[in-house]
C-alpha cells in the first residue's frame, strides 16, 4: 500500500473547492494538473524544455476547464439557485460586497490546488516512516489513543477536546515537521535596506529564506537530523523553539491552513495506530530536492489489528 494517493488527494481537493464528484471529469483535470506540476522544476524556458512546454499548455486547459466551471457556477448563483458549501461559493460571493472576476476566482483556485496538494500526504507517510524507525515512539503514541479509543468506545466520533488530550501527537506531529518540512523555504522582498549581522540586503532584492537549514540546524536542536518527538516537551531541556520553528512560515503569509493541516495529521495518526499494524514493504530513502518525499512513496503492508478477546 502506498501512503500517498495521488488521484485521491486531488479528487478531494476538487471535492472541497467546487464540490466536484469524483469521475472522468476530474480524471481528465488531473492528468493535465500533474503535466501542470512537473513544470515547476524545469529550466523556464520553452525553446530548451519540452516538460516546460507541456507545463504551459496544460496550465491552458486546466484554466480552461476551471472556467467552464465558474461561469456555470455563476450563472446558477444569479438564477437564485442554492449556494453550495464550497470554497468556490465564497469566491463568487465576494469580500465585504467586492466582488472577483472569474479569471481572479480561476488564478485562486489553481494557487489552491497548487498549495495544499500532496502537502499534507506526504507528512502523513513521512510521520508512520519515522514511527516506524522509532519503536518507542509508536508505543506512546499508541498508549496515548488506545486511551481516548477507551474512553470514546468504538465508533464515537473525535470531538476537538479529544484533539487538545492529544500531547504526545503534537510532539510527533512537531517533530515530523521539523525534519521533512515540505516546503524548503519562501521568497521575500526587502522592502527597505536591512541589515543583519556584517550583512545589508538592499532594497528590493529577494531573499530566500531556508526553514530546512534553521530545523536542521544543531545550534537550536540538538542532534537535529535524529527523530526525538520529546524533544518538543515543556521539560526536555531543548531552548525555547518559538522563534526558529516556521514550518507554515510566518508573518501576515502564514499558511492559512496550519492548524487544519495539524489537526488532519492528529486524526489521521489516531485512527491509524488504533486499528492497524504495518511493515515497510520494501527500502525506501528520504530525499528533499525538488520537494521533501520519499523516492518510493514508501509502500507498507498493514493489517487490521485484532480486537482484544472480551472479558468474561
């Protein structure tokens, strides 16, 4: 089984954005999204990269059928018709009374897909990876939802108290991210001559700033390529973290969806060590160019675990 699926993340996606039912449809999408995707770590220039070529064309069709989508979309919202629950609702319906063009609303819906595809996936199979690889670790994790299983029997849902009980998970949920981050770094713009150090940055020069270099850097964690979820706890001794832990970035940029990406890896890890048990299938390697994945999505086998024979 591979951790990672690349039809269903994208299907969910188009589910949340503009209620989109999986089928042919989004099939289509997504082979020309993926053509889209691979673009992005290409040389930019059409005459040299036939993938870059492809990336800009693809990019056509899925604006184009993303528009076909939001002008009929539009035209229901003026008929009256029932507004549907979804990202693309909010967009048509505007900021403060302002409405977006439908070329606006497109431009939205492709940077979407673009930020939140795979992010959270790949952290879900990178966290059970260094699970795996720290057997202490999985047992505490799993103690700490075997309990809230307990206390919540089989089938009820979690509920946000449950999320807040959970204080070994955002240790791990922390500590995943600070290692395989996703996203290696951002770009800003000096806005004003700065200095730092010995060093000034002039004005309106761009700066990339590496969140992978400063988590991975010895100085603010110690042993810092090593797997340690309590290092993150309040006695642990590490240096207070609050100021060189950036993984959604920071500022008024900030991932607007941090704390669902969080909340997501909580639930998924919850329901993921009550009732299953897992092997790597295969050897796998962790590698962070052009992004953070795995080389083979690292495939496991699971098995269901059995239910304790009841008391009698």
């Amino acid at each position: 089984m591979y951790m990672c699926g690349d039809h269903i993340t994208f299907e969910l996606s188009m589910k949340q954005l503009m209620s989109v039912d999986p089928g042919e449809w989004s099939r289509n999408l997504m082979k020309e999204y993926m053509l889209m995707i691979e673009g992005f770590f290409s040389i930019p220039i059409a005459l040299f990269s036939p993938t870059y070529r492809k990336a800009i064309k693809a990019r056509g069709k899925v604006v184009d059928a993303l528009s076909l989508v939001v002008r009929e979309r539009r035209r229901e919202s003026e008929k009256g018709g029932e507004r549907k629950n979804d990202m693309l609702a909010a967009l048509l319906a505007g900021d403060g009374g302002v409405g977006f063009s439908d070329e606006e609303i497109v431009d939205f819906l492709v940077s979407l897909l673009v930020a939140g595809y795979e992010t959270t996936s790949t952290s879900m199979t990178l966290a059970v990876k260094f699970l795996t690889e720290t057997p202490l670790a999985l047992a505490q994790l799993k103690d700490e939802h075997d309990e809230i299983r307990a206390r919540k029997g089989e089938v009820e849902a979690l509920e946000w108290e449950d999320y807040k009980s959970m204080p070994f998970t955002h240790c791990v949920v922390n500590e995943t991210l600070r290692i395989a981050n996703i996203i290696g770094g951002v770009f800003r713009r000096a806005m004003t001559d700065v200095t730092i150090k010995d060093y000034t940055i002039p004005k309106g020069w761009k700066v990339f700033a590496s969140l992978r270099a400063v988590h991975l850097n010895p100085e603010y964690f110690k042993d810092a390529r090593t797997f340690n979820p309590w290092r993150w706890q309040s006695n642990s001794g590490e240096i207070n973290t609050a100021n060189v832990f950036t993984p959604f970035g920071g500022g008024p940029r900030r991932c607007p969806g941090y704390e669902l990406a969080k909340v997501e890896l909580a639930v998924f890890l919850h329901h993921l060590v009550t009732r299953l048990s897992w092997v790597p299938a295969e050897e796998d390697k962790l590698v962070f160019f052009p992004t953070t994945r795995m080389q083979k999505r690292y495939p496991i086998i699971i098995q269901h675990q059995e239910k304790p024979a009841s008391k009698v």
